[in-house]
C-alpha cells in the first residue's frame, strides 16, 4: 500500500486502503473504504466489526516506550533522535477512539462522487493548478503523470491544501504502535518516522498529520515518505508539510510513475453498452482492446470506438442500471493510492473535469441506497445459505462476494451485474 493512511485504515476495516482525505471543507471527508460493488463507507476509518476496547493509558505507553527503544536502535535510529522525539510522547484516546469507530452506514458512489467531484471541488482544482501550473507542468515533464491527475489527488486529500491534518504523527503513531490491535504495521511506520526526523526532511513540531499518521498536502504515511518522496525545490529537504507543495506534488507524481502510470493513457472513459450486453464481461479480469470491445457493441457515448490506449475492462459501479466506464492500466496504479474503486473514478473524474469535460452523462439508480452494515451480512448469509458461498460473513462487498452475487443473479435470470441491491437483498428475502 501507500502508504498514508487513507489506504491502510480502509484495508484494515473492509479490504482495501486510505488516510482520512479532505473535502472541500472540513466537516466531510471524501475518503472511500475499499472497492465493493456500490458503496462506500462514510467514516475515514470503520471497523463493522466487533473490536476490542481500548486498555491502553499514559503509564503504559511510556512502559512501551521503554521497551521499544532497543528495537528501534537495532533498526539504525539513532539514540538521541529517539529520546527527543519520544520522551515527551503523550497517549492519544482520540485516536484509539477513531480507531475504534464502528460506521453502520455507508454512501452510494454516486453521492461521493457528488462531494469529490463538485463545481466547488473543480474551481477551486483549477485555481489550484493555475496557481501552480509552472511547478506542475516540470513534475509532468520529468514523471510523465498529467498535472491533471496530480491536481486531483491533491483536491481529494486535503482539499488543494487546505486540511493537512494537525495531529502530531508521533504521538498517533505511538499511540497506535502500543495499541495491539496493529502494533507491528504502526511500529513500522513509526520507526519511518523516526527516519524523517533523523534525515533532517522536518522536526518533531512540524511532523504533523492526520490522526491515523497520514502526513501533508497529499497524505503520505511514513513508510510512502521514506520510500517515494522527493526534494523537488532542491532545498535540501522533502518538506511535503509546508505551504510550497512542490516536494508533494512530485512525490505524488514520482509514486504514480514508480507503479507504473503511461502518459497519455486515460484512467477511463465513459461508455454505453448495447442492449443484450454480457454482464459477466464486466470483470476485471476479462481485458479487450477498444476495437474488441467495439465489435462487441461498446462504444464511447458518441457511438465511436474508444481510442486505444492498450488492454481495457468493463467497470459498472453501480451495476447494469448505472454509468459504464471502459477503464485501462492506469486505473489500477491510482488504486495504488486507493483500493476503492470510488475513489479512483473520483480521482479520474475530478481530472478530467479540472482539464475542462463535463459531467458523468449516464444516470445513477438514485433511488437506491446503500445496504447497512448488517443488511450487507444478512446478504451473505442468505446468499451462501441459497448455495451461492461468499466464502466470508464480514459485510466486505468484494470480489468473493460479488461473485456469488454473479452467480445468484445468473441463476435467477437476472441481469449479472453482481451489483449488491436493496432489491436483491429483498429477493433473498422472499425466497
């Protein structure tokens, strides 16, 4: 993963990655949960599943503390560095508390996309790269990652800037580290942090972040920092921290490149399906090239055949009675960033529209909502009850799960879209 906690928070909690990411104000994060089939989780951080409570307190952490100087030392941090950095350190409940937050409901794609792809969300991307366009224009150049792209990751994370977090990253990261529930993933990112400190790139004071220990203008983790970030300034220093965002921008752009973004090559595009279409080619794994796909009936939304920009898939989000997006390599290195399948097209989406397109043309079931927490486990057991397995009762819906969904649909005469309904529960329902 990533790296900053917008992909490891959602991971742990339903599948797949994320630090909180900002909205255009404060009070609304746009971060997604993991890719499922047409929902995602409201909270930055849900768990929708019994966790233990926390035990922690002062006294213990700085008995951790103690105990985790030596295995720090042995990993090359230096003794003093260490001492100042956490000797002072101080419990956080906060961040247990969020760690611990339960989200029972969740939002549809469509409604994300109407928060991480608003008017307001674009101006202020144009602005932002207007504002910035020479420096973004030569991370293009050396990275080959369109400043579009650059640009919206930006807007998605802290709102051009705007929201970098105010947490003190060692103190969450300490926090977490001592917690069990994920001590050995956040003592790694901690001794990252110690790194940074140790390398000269900011100080204690200034290492600050989200409550998760998602760091800057595009919310790296530490571990991201110390493997991707750049000195773009030449200052000596990769300060993704400060009010010049031209180290984050790069190591954004520098981190896409790393995985292996080609210039030039859409995210996706937009596209309508023929009547009669084969749901089941709507899978990941089934890969055409746009002519392929045309021979098959899917075209761009003006009839043409989608340029060829190499092997592509089909990807219906919210299912047959949703937009259709043809989606090429570079969608999967933004899920690099995060796993949610939401977030990359709002990722894409809020590109396109900062390099002046328009709006998803396609219609959204609207009327739809999406399934709670337990209704999502109410889904499952029926599902496997009826011999379709999920092979997992965890409300994750994932692959597995959409599969077993495939195969309900397809044995029902429906439409196989894997799409994971308040209709379909109610169909399980009834039977």
């Amino acid at each position: 993963m990533i790296r900053h906690y917008a992909m490891i928070s959602s991971i742990l909690a339903t599948a797949g990655m994320g630090a909180p990411a900002f909205g255009s104000g404060p009070a609304e994060s746009t971060r997604p949960a993991p890719r499922t089939s047409q929902a995602v989780v409201v909270s930055a951080t849900p768990t929708e599943q019994a966790t233990p409570a926390a035990t922690g307190d002062e006294a213990g952490l700085r008995a951790w503390v103690t105990k985790f100087r030596p295995r720090a030392l042995q990993q090359g941090i230096d003794p003093d560095v260490f001492d100042r950095a956490l000797d002072t350190v101080l419990y956080d409940t906060e961040v247990i508390r969020r760690d611990r937050n339960q989200s029972e409901f969740t939002k549809t794609i469509w409604d994300y996309l109407d928060t991480a792809t608003s008017d307001l969300r674009v101006q202020n991307g144009q602005k932002a790269l207007a504002q910035w366009e020479r420096t973004l224009e030569d991370i293009e150049i050396k990275y080959g990652v369109e400043k579009e792209i650059v640009t919206a990751i930006w807007g998605l994370e802290s709102a051009y800037g705007s929201f970098r977090g105010g947490d003190s990253v060692l103190n969450s990261l300490a926090t977490l580290a001592y917690d069990a529930r994920r001590a050995e993933f956040f003592e790694g990112e901690l001794l990252d942090a110690l790194r940074i400190l140790q390398a000269g790139d900011t100080d204690a004071e200034q290492l600050r972040g989200s409550w998760a220990g998602a760091m800057g203008h595009t919310q790296f983790m530490p571990s991201s920092f110390h493997a991707h970030a750049v000195d773009w300034d030449g200052d000596g220093r990769r300060d993704i921290w400060g009010d010049d965002p031209s180290d984050a921008l790069a190591s954004t752009a520098a981190y896409l490149k790393h995985f292996g973004w080609t210039t030039g090559q859409p995210w996706g595009v937009e596209v309508a399906l023929p009547e009669g279409f084969d749901y089941l080619l709507a899978d990941r794994e089934v890969t055409k090239t746009p002519a392929e796909w045309a021979d098959l009936g899917v075209t761009a939304l003006n009839g043409d055949t989608v340029a060829d920009h190499g092997p592509a898939s089909i990807l219906l989000p919210a299912g047959a009675q949703g937009a259709a997006f043809m989606i090429f390599p570079n969608f999967a290195v933004i899920e690099r960033y995060n796993t949610a399948d939401a977030y990359v097209i709002g990722v894409g989406h809020l590109a396109d529209r900062i390099g002046g397109a328009g709006e998803i043309k396609q219609e959204w079931p609207r009327e739809d909502r999406a399934l709670s927490f337990d209704e999502r486990i109410e889904l499952q057991t029926l599902l496997t009850k009826a011999g379709f397995d999920t092979q997992k009762i965890d409300a994750k819906i994932g692959p597995l799960t959409v599969n077993a969904v495939r195969s309900y649909q397809k044995a029902e005469g429906i439409a196989p879209d894997g799409y994971a309904s308040p209709r379909l529960l109610a169909r399980l329902r009834a039977e």
